[in-house]
C-alpha cells in the first residue's frame, strides 16, 4: 500500500493536514482557484466537497486547472514506458495505461501527486457495491441491475490484471511489484478511476472528413483524473459544469450559488443505479430528475408466452420474438423515465410485432419490415410519454402492466411484499425515523429501489384496464 506522502511543517511545528498540503500543491502547480469557494469537509454531503463563501454569478470560473498538471499516462513519471509497450496494454476498458500510472504513483513516496492522491489514505471511503458481501448485494440490491452489473465488473477486473496488468508488472520490476501492486490494490483503483475520472469529450468530425472513419468511430478519449474538479460532488439539478481548452480546464458556474451553498457538478444524466454503481452513493427520492427503472426484455418474453396451448402459437410467437431480437440487436431492457418510456421506438416495435396477426407477420417478413417514414419518432415519443400510454392500444397497455408488474416481483424472492396497501419500501423511505435507523449501504439501496419501484408502479397505474 501506499506510503504515506511527507506533510510539510507549519511555524508551530505540527504537521498540515492532507486536505492542506492538498492545496498548497495546487498553488505549486499553477491552479487558481477563485476566492469565492472553499473545498470543505463541513457544510457538504459527501466527505470533501465545494463551498461557496460569497455570492457567486453565472459564467463565473471557480478554478483553472492547468493541463500539466493532469494525472494520467501521458503525464506519469512512467510515461515513457508505457508508451513504449502501448500495444501491449490495449485492453478492452482501454483504462490499463492509466491503472499502471496510478499503482505508480499511488505507492511513490518521491511521487509528484503524493499531496493530491493522499487524500484517498487506502480508499476507505470508496463504498462501490463491488466492495460489499455478494450476499449483501443480492440481498439489497436484488431486480436493480446492479448485482449483475458488479459480478461482470469483478470478473473483467481479474482478467484484465491477470492478462495485461501482472505480465507487465513482473517484466517492469524498476517500477512495479506484484507483492505491492496487488489484485486488491488494483480494483480499488478501478474503482477510484470509476468514481472520479473525467473524459474529455470527444471532438466533433469536420463535415469533409471521410465517409468510412465516421463509420469506424473514434475511440473514446482515455479517463484522466483531474485534481481539484473530483473535490465536487453531484446532483442532477447542478451548479457548474467543467469545461475544456486547449491549455487548461475551468470549473465554470452554470447557474447562481449564493454564499454558504454548496457547488456540485454534473456527472452526466445518472439514474441512482447508475450512481451506485459507479460512484457509490445516490440522491435522495425524488430529487433525482434523471432516475429510470428497466423492464428486462426477457420478462416481455415471459407475458407473451403465458398460457400459451398450442404448439403452433407457440411456434409464432417464438418466430416473432427471433426476427425481434434480430432487430433489436443488444437491447437488453426497455428503460423508462419519470415521463415515460426512453427507449420508444423499440417498445413500439415489439409491441407491434408481437400483437400481428399470423397473416400480418407473414406480410411484415414477406416486406422485410415496414416503410421507415411509417410513423414518425415523435408521434412514437408521445404515444409512450406518461400522457400518452393511457391511449395505447389495449393489446398494448395490456403487455406493458403484465410486464411491469412482473418486474416489480423481482426485486423480492417473497411473493407479497407489502404493509397493508403500500410497498414496504416505500413504508421506510418515507418514515423519517425509520429511514434514519437504517445503514449507510441499506439507505442507499432503498432509495435504488424504491425510486426503480414507484417509475414501474406509475406505469402500471397509466396503464391498467
């Protein structure tokens, strides 16, 4: 593990604190960060966090961040090397360059960011669900998505740091060693990169640019972690956003902070599950404008194939779900909003399809589809908005509350889960006392689950008989 970075010595001969050498390496290295904040532990919601200590106006920059003091493989003191051996290291997160940086300069005394990663003393504050009993996890996370989402995460881990990340380790023993650069090392860093790197938003094409490299794509932008812009934290209704130059980043306000409140930048549109995730926290109910549940496909599957007799029907509806699966390529779920469905055009296209007719799949097969001007994609969105599912076909709305209804009785192995008429979850999350008498790990799981639960439970109610 790391070892602790030398603090320098005030007057009074005691020690700084991390957070304080933190920012006298900021100064050092050319960050200028504006007088109207103060990075804080008291006052916000996660362990370090941004204040504003006077008003603050829109389009005003809250710091400057000099690209040269980034941390990532270009920067490194391993830099060279690991641009030497990049092919090597192309592995399919594309994240193992930078891990190496970081398992480097994690346990560098001598280490030029020792004064910003000590602030992360053995990630103890890092409370991803990869870190939780898989027991835990499937019991309190069970129908989110995110146990299966964990187990894929720490099966690539593995073989990421077994494939690429070990060989290279044992052919560089200067600068690695597998006794200190571990397996459990590693996946903290992993998670450490989930939770506070930052891409660069990719470049746009110039409009010449050639038809087949627009068809290829570029690849994503490496992660990078930025000092400073990690300090703040987010919530869906943000403050600020960081923006990119040529020469420096900028932490620029997007909307008025007044004195005292706390500045929080976006990570994106991020459901609670999402957040969990990757960053290990969530928003509290309701105040995530950007929540969303998943209706598995499988489980649409599942209601049209109910009381099926016949053999021939059976073998038509499996037909239809075989060209459909075709069509939908790698879709796994349908994903719904607190305004209805995200993912419309293909719901409309399942439903359409599975509610034909013999004769009219014969038809729709014999076409190879429909005319793609059929029925425009906004005529689609609003017939699968909240206002518009009410009007849906019967046959429709009949697949859709079969199917959400189905989903909500996956996140209980117990068929009944409720206290009297109201979902037990949502008894707890709205009984303060109750609420607060819960774990740090159960409060966040509940409010993954119940924000999920009350999206599929409207959608029932819009679309019941």
């Amino acid at each position: 593990m790391a070892t602790e970075a030398k603090r320098q010595k005030v007057d009074d001969g005691s020690e700084l604190s991390p957070l304080q050498n933190f920012l006298q390496w900021c100064q050092s290295v050319g960050l200028v960060l504006s007088k109207k904040v103060c990075v804080s532990k008291e006052g916000t919601v996660a362990e370090y966090g941004m204040l504003a200590t006077d008003d603050i106006e829109e389009g005003e920059v809250l710091f400057t961040i000099p690209r040269s003091a980034l941390l990532h493989q270009g920067t490194t003191k391993v830099s060279v090397l690991l641009e030497k051996e990049r092919s090597s290291l192309e592995s399919s997160s594309g994240w193992v360059p930078l891990l190496l940086s970081l398992l480097y300069e994690y346990t560098s005394p001598q280490s030029h960011w020792s004064p910003y990663l000590s602030l992360w003393t053995n990630f103890e504050t890092l409370d991803h669900p990869m870190f939780w009993s898989k027991e835990e996890r499937e019991r309190l996370l069970r129908g989110t998505g995110i146990p299966e989402a964990v187990d894929r995460d720490l099966v690539n881990i593995k073989k990421e740091y077994t494939d690429f990340v070990l060989p290279f380790i044992n052919k560089h023993p200067d600068f690695w060693s597998p006794n200190t650069h571990t397996l459990e090392l590693y996946t903290q860093l992993v998670a450490f990169v989930m939770a506070y790197s930052f891409q660069e938003p990719q470049e746009e094409e110039d409009d010449d640019d050639d038809e087949e490299e627009e068809e290829d794509g570029k690849a994503p932008n490496p992660p990078m972690m930025v000092p400073m812009a990690d300090m703040l934290n987010h919530v869906s209704n943000h403050n600020a956003n960081l923006e990119f130059t040529p020469d420096s980043l900028k932490m620029v306000c997007v909307r008025p902070a007044h004195k005292g409140e706390e500045v929080f930048n976006t990570y994106g549109q991020m459901a609670n599950w999402q957040l969990l995730h990757m960053y290990g926290f969530t928003e509290p109910y309701q105040s995530n404008s950007s929540d969303t549940a998943d209706i598995p496909i499988t489980n649409l599957y599942k209601v049209v194939t109910q009381g099926i007799q016949s053999d021939l029907d059976r073998q038509l509806v499996d037909e239809k779900w075989e060209l459909l699966c075709q069509m939908m390529q790698e879709r796994a779920a349908f994903v719904f909003g607190k305004q209805g469905c995200l993912t419309d055009t293909e719901l409309h296209t399942a439903l359409k399809v599975l509610c034909m007719s013999e004769d009219e799949f014969t038809e729709f097969k014999d076409n190879e589809g429909w005319e793609e001007d059929e029925e425009d994609d906004e005529k689609i969105s609003l017939a699968f908005s909240n206002d518009g599912l009410p009007g849906l076909k019967a046959s429709w709305k009949h697949l859709i509350h079969e199917t959400a209804c189905l989903t909500v009785r996956s996140y209980s192995e117990e068929t009944e889960k409720m206290v009297g008429d109201n979902d037990r979850d949502q008894v707890l999350i709205e009984d303060q006392a109750a609420f607060a008498g819960l774990s740090s790990r159960q409060q966040r799981a509940l409010q993954v689950r119940w924000g999920q639960k009350s999206i599929l439970y409207r959608l029932m109610e819009l679309t019941k008989s």
